[in-house]
C-alpha cells in the first residue's frame, strides 16, 4: 500500500485582520467608520485597499499600523496582535513629512536613529536606496531643494531602510502630477522586486490599485467593508503597456461597478471576484 503523499502546511498570514470596527465619539454619539473588516495578507503580497474618499481605507491601514485603536475585532502581525507602534512596519502617508533641516540621506536614515540601531551598519544601504530611486547624487540635498516626486521617493526610502516586514502606504502619491505618479509606480514596482516587500497600499485610483497590486479589495461607503476581494492575473515584473490591455480595461470596469454598486447598496456583502454582474 502506498503512503500518502506529505502536504506541507499551509504559511499563515502575514497580516490577519478578523472582524475590525471602529468607532469615533461624537456629540450625538459614536461615528462609526469601519463597520467590519476581514482581511488577510500573505508575505510578499502587494494588497490594495480602494475606494472612494472617505470611505475608511486610511482608517483601516492606520489600524493595522498600530496608530489608532481598534473598537472591536482584532488584528495580528506574524501571529502577534496589533496593540501599538512596532519595529516591523515602514508607513508611508500622503505627504512625505520630511525633516526640513536634514539631507535627503539623514532623512532616510532618520528611523535607525530613532530605533537606536548603528548607523553605520545602514549608511550603504541608504544610498542603495536612493539610487534605485533615481536619487543618486542628491544625497546631500535639503527637502526644499527637491521636487513633491523627489520627497516622496525619499519618503519610500525612509521606511524601508531599517528593512521591515511590511511596508503601508497611504495615498503616497495622490498628491503628485500624472506623470510623475506613473513614475513613482515604475519606480516602487522595481524597489519591490528587488527587496521582496509585503504592502497594503491605499488608493483611490482604479487603475493604479489593478497595475501595483496582487490583490485589490474594494470597500464600500461609510460605514465601510470590504465588498470585494479581486486577484490580479498580471504576471511581474509589470510595465504600463498591461494597461493597453483589454482584460487590464474590463478589470478597471469591475473594480469601478463594484464601487458604484457600493454607494448604492451600503449593506452589500463581501464577494468573491468572477461573481460581478457584466
């Protein structure tokens, strides 16, 4: 009789989040934000949460960082709960908040100071950094002496020089020209093939959520969920002729009906991708 075959355990998750709320006091009560919210994220998945304004994606990814409180449910990191700041996440916000009186290169390096770690020991890695990002030779530059894009490539660097387990970013380049936030998507898109990140990443952009993304996951209007889990077919690394595509187009327009149907139908439950009505 034959043995069976060994299976190897399946990896858990990076990021478990299992029935999140949140709720805002207010003066004629609770403003609930996040009305629940279950997500998993796998080690190296890039994960996008979409959807319009206002609608908690930020909230949720603040959750996650350990900034804001969870109300009810709960969220873990390699199995350990989320009950503060930690060491193993780099976030990156809308604006790139840097020191204005630091060079670019004190900037990155800004986090192994504040964590206590040699300096020395991540000064090679910082500059690598910045010349992935196309920043090689403004080292020594001051944030007024770059440009928003410039910044907020300076911004990425920072949060990935102390090389942490999973990297969130919110809207990092909603404030930044067409152009330059096509560039800023080349440009993290080959950071991550080299350093092999986990992300959550914040956008209402459709189109940049299906190019960046493994996964996008659409959440509907406030108080929010998560209505929608769609993987991403397109194999990595990416470039922007995949959005010339028709399949890359009629993605878009899935992504777009789910989040019209969300405005329209606030109690709409979570479902699977395949299952949109053409």
């Amino acid at each position: 009789m034959l043995a069976s075959p060994t299976v190897a355990p399946a990896e858990p998750p990076l990021v478990s989040v299992d029935a999140v709320q949140k709720t805002y006091p207010g003066r004629s009560g609770g403003i609930q934000a996040v009305a629940s919210a279950s997500l998993t994220v796998r080690k190296g998945e890039f994960v996008s949460l979409l959807g319009p304004s206002g609608c908690g994606k930020s909230t949720l990814l603040m959750m996650v960082a350990g900034l804001e409180p969870v109300t009810a449910g709960s969220i873990a990191l390699n199995g350990t709960a989320v009950t503060g700041p930690r060491k193993d996440i780099g976030i990156i916000f809308q604006d790139a908040t840097l020191l204005p009186w630091k060079t670019a290169l004190e900037n990155v390096l800004f986090p192994v100071r504040i964590l206590k770690l040699p300096v020395e020991q991540y000064r090679d890695r910082a500059h690598e950094l910045l010349r992935m990002v196309g920043l090689a030779g403004f080292e020594t530059k001051k944030p007024s002496e770059l440009s928003g894009g410039m910044r907020q490539r300076v911004a990425i660097c920072r949060a990935l020089v102390h090389d942490p387990d999973i990297l969130l970013m919110d809207e990092p380049f909603s404030a930044l020209d067409a152009i330059t936030r096509d560039q800023m998507n080349v440009a993290l898109s080959e950071i991550l093939e080299t350093y092999h990140k986990t992300v959550i990443f914040v956008t209402h952009s459709i189109r940049e959520a299906a190019y960046l993304s493994d996964r996008v996951l659409v959440m509907g209007g406030r108080p929010s969920t998560i209505i929608l889990d769609m993987p991403m077919p397109f194999p990595r690394p990416r470039k922007f002729d995949i959005e010339e595509t028709a399949e890359f187009t009629q993605i878009c327009r899935k992504l777009r009906l789910s989040i019209e149907e969300a405005h329209a139908d606030t109690s709409a439950p979570v479902r699977p991708a395949g299952s949109e009505v053409e």
